[in-house]
C-alpha cells in the first residue's frame, strides 16, 4: 500500500510539473495564435481601405488619358516639340499607378474561427465608442486580372487588354465605380486599336448608366477629342500632300494602321535624308499597333543608321520607354541606358538622372513581355557604345529658295529645321526654304 501510494504520489508530482510547464505554453499558443488573427483582421481591414485609396486616387490615370489625347493633339497642330512631349508623356507616367499582379494575401484565415475574435474586436471597439470593423475574405484575383489588363494596355498590346477587361467584368461582381472605370480603360484601349464604333459605345453607356460616377466626365471628353481626331484622319487621308509629312500627320492622330500603310509604300523609295524620319514613325506605328518587337528593331536601326540624326534621340527614349513598361528581364532599359551614353540626349538623361518613368513591378516570368533584339542590331549598337567609336560629322551645304548658301557641320535635323555649325556661328535653315541639300566628303 505504502508503495502504491508512493507511486501515486510520485505520479502527481510529476504531473504537476509537466502541468507546470505545458499550460504556459498551451496559454502562450492560444493567445499569439488570437493574437494572428486579430493581426489578420486588422491587415484585412487596412488592405480594403488602401484599395478604396487606390480606387480613389485611380482618377488620376482618367486625367492621364485626357492628357495622352491632349499631348497628340497639340502636336498635330504643331503647337508642343517632340521634346516637350516626351518628357511630359513621362511625366504623366508617373502619375499611373504602379502595377503588382505578385501582391501577398492577408486576411485569409478560416472563418470559423475568425468570428470568436472579431465579436472580441469589436465589443472592445463598443466600449472604446469606435465603429466596429468587418472581415471579408479577399479575392484578390479579379484585381490581378484587371493589373494585368493594365499592362498590356500601358503596353499597346489593346486587344488583349479588351479581352481582359471583359473577362474581369463577366468573372467577377465590381461596385459601379469599378465598372465605369473598366469601361472607360476598355473604351480607350478600342479608340487605339483603331474600333472607333465600339469606344463611342463604351463612352456612351458610361454616360448614360453611370452618370453619377467621376468616369462619365472622363468619357464625355474623350468623345470629343476621339470625333476630332475621326475628323482629322479623314481630312489627312484625303488631302493631296507629300506621303512622309501625311504618314507623319496619321501618327499624331492616332491612326498607326493607315500610316504604316503609306510609310511602307514610300520607304524604298525614299530620299536618305527621310529615312531616320520614315524609320522613327515606322517604329511609332508598329508600338501603336502592340508589336514590340518590330518597333524596337525599327528604333535601333534610326539609332545605329543615323546617331547624329534628332530622331536617333526620339527613337532612343521611346527605347526606354518600351523597356520600363514592360518590365521583367528585358535587357532594353540597359540598352536604352549604354546608347544614351553616346547620343548624350539631355531629355533622357534627365528622365534617367531623377528616375523618373515607371516600371511594371510585380511583372515577372511568363506574364512579362518578351522582347528581343536581333543579334545583328545588338553588335551594331555594341560597335556604337563602344568606347573607341569615332563619331562621323557630316557637312552640307544647303540652297534655299531666296537665293542663300549655307555650308557647315550638321548639329541638328528635326521636323522644322536643319541647324549647321558654320564660320559664322550656328544656323538654323527652315525646310520650308530649302531647295538642296548636299552632303560633303
């Protein structure tokens, strides 16, 4: 008996410490696991107000598209430079909002036991005289879906970013804000791909459903600067004008498809001093259109053909452009970067310098565009950056219409003028005057 009791005793003993050290440790558990769910509650409940923020602030980007409208218009009338409207094309970029389709998950805890500890939350809130806080599981997919509409569309690439924006409209249930936001994108991405009909009914069922939402403004402006640039397509395509200056003009008024068209008619046989131009708003059309690819490969022949011409530094930053946007690990960004070094564009430099522009974070493997460069452009652009490149300076002279000759080295050749550095200082000679050119060994 006596050992019995012993035993017994010994046993309880020994409970009493494992008891000792366990109920700590169950306690400890039990609360830092209360002590999660609160956080996830709580990390819930900020991520639902930062994406009303971001739905907020998202009025930012309807502003961005009036602007790009703006930025073409004014350059069709030749009222902005090219120069200007780079960098504030830039500039407006930086207003978009930053793309992340890897965005981690909160609040993604069970239910079940979820509600024991809102009812907490939330009785201590009452006490406090605070306004009690809701858990929703996210479902973060149909934001991922329209990040990714967003891309293509920041890339050109329009009709898959259509596509998207349907399938974000028919898989998931948005507030109106939302679905006026997704029409507006998606009545933008239509204007651009050239289905003027379809963006007017886009815009029109904006304004006629979601009148109370800030995107039925939006789109009623877009309507106007879409009818005029209808207008002035039909009046470019009809007038009897030079091809270059025509294509050039369908290029500022959005209508990449029928100025490709001419551009390819007249690019054989096209005089050498157009064919940076010719190859620029080539370059411009192919992008316009969402092929990459070729407008990179087009905006590397300006640069490595002609390094001296203005438009190997409009080709260029469009370069880097075409690299941010598209984010993941293309090497276009790196490339635009080496050349710039060598054309040393002050407009670049300064985007570079205050890194300005954006980039498609969140943008990595397979959903990244890809866009490669051909291995005889890359040794050409190589042989170009090089550090033992000699830059060729070329001479002209130039006969104008009242009767002038002017000849010295060509500093610069844009749209408007061609600038020489002669005996008596910088010149710039206005095209409208000139008669020939000729260039000298």
């Amino acid at each position: 008996m006596n050992s019995n009791h012993k035993s017994i005793s010994s046993f309880k003993d020994k409970s009493f410490k494992i008891g000792i050290v366990i109920i700590p440790l169950l306690i400890a558990g039990y609360l830092i696991f209360v002590n999660n769910i609160v956080i996830s509650i709580r990390l819930n409940e900020l991520k639902t107000y930062l994406q009303e923020t971001d739905k907020n602030e998202g009025g930012i980007d309807h502003i961005a598209l009036v602007a790009t409208y703006e930025i073409h218009k004014k350059i069709y009338e030749e009222r902005m430079s090219q120069d200007d409207a780079d960098i504030t094309e830039n500039n407006l970029r930086t207003l978009s909002l930053q793309i992340r389709t890897d965005q981690a998950e909160y609040g993604n805890v069970n239910s079940i036991v979820t509600l024991p500890a809102l009812y907490i939350i939330n009785f201590n809130r009452r006490i406090l005289g605070k306004p009690p806080v809701s858990f929703k599981s996210s479902n973060d997919r149909q934001f991922k879906e329209l990040d990714e509409a967003y891309y293509f569309e920041r890339n050109f690439m329009f009709k898959r970013a259509i596509a998207l924006y349907d399938k974000a409209i028919e898989n998931h249930t948005f507030n109106s804000r939302y679905i006026s936001s997704i029409l507006l994108r998606q009545g933008y991405c239509y204007a651009l791909a050239g289905n003027h009909d379809r963006a007017m009914k886009n815009y029109n069922k904006i304004i006629r459903d979601y009148s109370q939402e800030s995107s039925a403004i939006t789109a009623s402006i877009l309507i106007r600067y879409l009818e005029g640039f209808t207008l002035a397509k039909e009046k470019i395509l009809i007038a009897e004008s030079d091809p270059v200056l025509k294509s050039r003009k369908l290029v500022n008024v959005l209508a990449y498809e029928q100025a490709l068209r001419i551009i390819n008619d007249i690019e054989s046989k096209a005089a050498p001093t157009d064919l940076p131009s010719i190859q620029y708003f080539k370059a411009r059309c192919y992008s316009g259109l969402g092929e990459p690819e070729k407008a990179v490969e087009n905006y590397l022949k300006v640069v490595t053909t002609s390094p001296d011409s203005p438009y190997a530094k409009y080709s260029n930053r469009k370069l880097y452009m075409i690299g941010k946007s598209a984010g993941g690990d293309n090497k276009i960004v790196e490339l635009s970067e080496n050349i710039n070094k060598r054309l040393n564009d002050p407009v670049l430099t300064e985007i570079i310098k205050t890194g300005k522009g954006f980039s498609s974070e969140g943008i990595t493997g397979a959903d990244a565009i890809k866009v490669n460069v051909p291995d005889s452009l890359k040794e050409k652009v190589e042989k170009l950056t090089s550090v033992n490149a000699t830059i060729k300076e070329t001479f002209l002279i130039i006969i104008t219409s009242d009767g002038n000759t002017f000849k010295g080295k060509l500093i610069e050749k844009n749209i408007d003028y061609i600038s020489l550095e002669t005996s008596i200082g910088r010149i710039d000679v206005k095209r409208d005057k000139i008669t020939k050119i000729t260039e000298q060994d």
